[in-house]
C-alpha cells in the first residue's frame, strides 16, 4: 500500500483527500443514478450496466460510423464505463499524490467538456443540455482552482526539464533540511510555492519521514515539512503548518509575490525613471505582477515609486510601480537591480495575453536570468 499511498491522509491537504474520495466515489454514484434513472433495484446490475453500455445493434443505428470501425463501437459502447474507471484510477492517484493523476484529471474533464458541446450542437440548445454544458465547465473551474493549489509544489513543478518548454526559469531558495535526530543536509530549490518546495538534497531521505526546514529569507524561516515525492535526484517536500504558523505561511507568499515570482525570461530593453530621471538598465523577467530591472547604476529605495515604459511584440506597456526589492548582492542568481511591482499598467489585459502567448510558445533554453 505504500508504494500507491506513500503519505499518509493525515498528512495531505484537506481539499486534495476530498477531492481524491470523491472521483473514486464516482463510479458508485454513477451506478446508484442510473438504477435510478431507468428505475431499477441497485442488485439488478445487468439492466443497469446495459443502460451504462448499450447493445451493439443501438450504437449501430445512432452512430452508423461504429459499423465500419469495431474501435469506434467499443469506444462508444463502453465510454460511460471507461469514464467511471478513469474517475476512479483519478482519485486513487490524487490520494497518492502522483503527478500523472493531475494530467488525467484535466484529460477526464476535457473529455467531458467537448461531450457536452458535442450534445449541444448535436440535440440543440435545449435547457438540460445547457446546463449540464455550464454545470461541467462550473465544477472544472472550481476543482481546478482548489486543486491546482493543493498539488503544485511540491507534488507537481512547472519548472521544464528534458522535453518540456523552457518558459519558467527556477527560484533558487536556499535552505538547510534537519531531520529528527539531528542530521543536517544544506540545499537549493529549484521551486517553492507557499505549500511545498522541490529541491535537490544529498542525503537518504525516506518520504514521509518528518523533518524541519530552515529557509534563508530576509531572515531564517522555519516550517516543519514531510518529504512526499521523489523525481531523480530531486525531492518534494510539503510544509505542515500549524494552527499558529498562519502567519508564516503569509510571509512566504508575500515573499515570493514580492522578490521571486517574475520568473518567465524575457530581456526587454526599458525607460524606468525615477523623479522623471531616467535609470539606465533593462527588463530581464517578467510575470503578471512585475518585473526585474537589472541596472548597477540605480540608487533606488525600497517602496520608492517609479515609472515605466517598455514595448513587448510591437506594442507599447506604460505605468505607475513601486520598488518591491533590490539586489545589490546578486542573490538568487541573478545580476544587480531591482524588483518592480505595477501599481498601475496601462493595457493590462492585453499584457497579461501577451504573457500568456510567452509561456505558451516561446521556447527558452538559456539558464540565464
């Protein structure tokens, strides 16, 4: 069991062992719903499996392709069946926290997504068929949105290795891992969220073996933390906080959010000024909330504000922004400047497009920051 389950449930994020009960629960809802449905006891389960899978001879006589193509009418005769067996292996894998199980995710919804619009424009936009079109993207969105918190680091990193796109660069956070009886092993991460970090540790660390972590922020940062996957030579690690330990995981976001979150590449040759002087100096990341300004000519003040002018794929960005950081010790591999949180952003919503244009299809393979 604990190959499929290496942490125990105590110890995953509420939503996430809500989320994962309910997909492995589906299949049993999905059973009890059709006996419903074609008002059947629950023990007449072969009326309610041949509601689930239909004759051969009605898929032929509504899909008249299924009768040329066998794979067509086993896919269609058996899809509500390969559904529930995918709900079920979906929440399986998000109880073990595998990071397959996220991409099946998306895939199942996606799934259901385009069988909805397929009915739409297949029966017409009649109320049922659109509500349950609107009821599908409904629960996506929201399990999306609470899952994707629950399983990005350190159980699932955007930061690209081998084959995928480079489009984010990795936020180095140094740090020291202690474990119960006292050995130390000193590390970087390569990812940190305010639920979990990955890191490359040299050290045999079993995963769910309790351990403490000290981060090196503006100043040491300390959160217990259970070791829950393993990725070659890098290991994920999830932070426990508290009750009383709100206020730490509050410093890290704000940390993160204020230092370390622009983190897509993206050298850009800008017009910063400050008190209408102009500061020499260039864009070198850029995220939704700001960007990093590398100049070594800047005196700049931590909160000072500044004033923007930069063009990105021919179209011009203009704004108010205050200092959020500096870096006159080159931390976090990157050169001398400053951080620079937006205020203001004139065209915002076609930035934030364009960002997305960025990550998507601009291939970065420079480790340069």
């Amino acid at each position: 069991m604990s190959a499929i389950f290496p942490i125990s449930f105590s110890k995953l994020p509420k939503r996430l062992i809500l989320i994962g009960f309910l997909f492995v629960m589906i299949p049993l809802i999905s059973y009890l719903a059709t006996a419903r449905e074609i008002e059947k006891p629950i023990y007449d389960y072969k009326s309610i499996f041949t509601s689930l899978a239909p004759p051969t001879s009605i898929i032929h006589k509504r899909f008249p392709i299924s009768q040329k193509f066998y794979v067509v009418e086993v896919g269609i005769r058996y899809y509500k069946i390969m559904l529930n067996l995918m709900a079920f292996v979906i929440g399986v894998g998000l109880l073990g926290v595998k990071r397959w199980a996220y991409f099946l995710f998306l895939t199942f919804n996606f799934i259901l997504i385009i069988d909805s619009i397929y009915r739409v424009f297949n029966t017409g936009l009649s109320p049922r068929i659109v509500y349950n079109l609107l009821l599908t993207l409904f629960y996506f969105i929201i399990l999306q949105y609470f899952l994707s918190k629950d399983i990005s680091t350190p159980y699932l990193t955007l930061v690209p290795r081998s084959f995928r796109r480079k489009w984010r660069i990795e936020i180095p956070v140094k740090g020291t891992l202690i474990t119960i009886p006292g050995e130390k092993y000193p590390f970087t991460t390569i990812d940190i969220s305010p639920g979990g970090c990955l890191a490359k540790i040299d050290g045999n660390i079993e995963l769910g073996q309790e351990c403490k972590l000290v981060l090196e922020l503006d100043e040491n940062w300390v959160v217990e933390a259970v070791p829950v996957r393993r990725e070659g030579d890098l290991l994920g690690l999830q932070f426990s906080y508290s009750n009383s330990q709100y206020g730490s995981q509050k410093k890290l976001s704000e940390y993160l959010q204020g230092k370390l979150l622009p983190r897509y590449y993206k050298k850009i040759f800008a017009d910063v000024y400050q008190n209408n002087k102009k500061i020499d100096g260039y864009i070198l990341n850029i995220s939704e909330g700001g960007f990093f300004f590398v100049s070594d000519s800047a005196s700049v003040q931590k909160g000072e504000k500044v004033q923007f002018n930069f063009s990105m794929m021919g179209i011009s960005f203009s704004g108010d922004a205050f200092v959020s950081w500096i870096n006159t010790e080159k931390k976090y591999d990157k050169p001398v400047g400053f951080g620079v949180s937006f205020e203001n952003l004139k065209r915002e919503s076609i930035y934030n497009f364009l960002l997305l244009v960025h990550r998507l299809f601009y291939k970065q393979d420079e480790r340069e920051r």
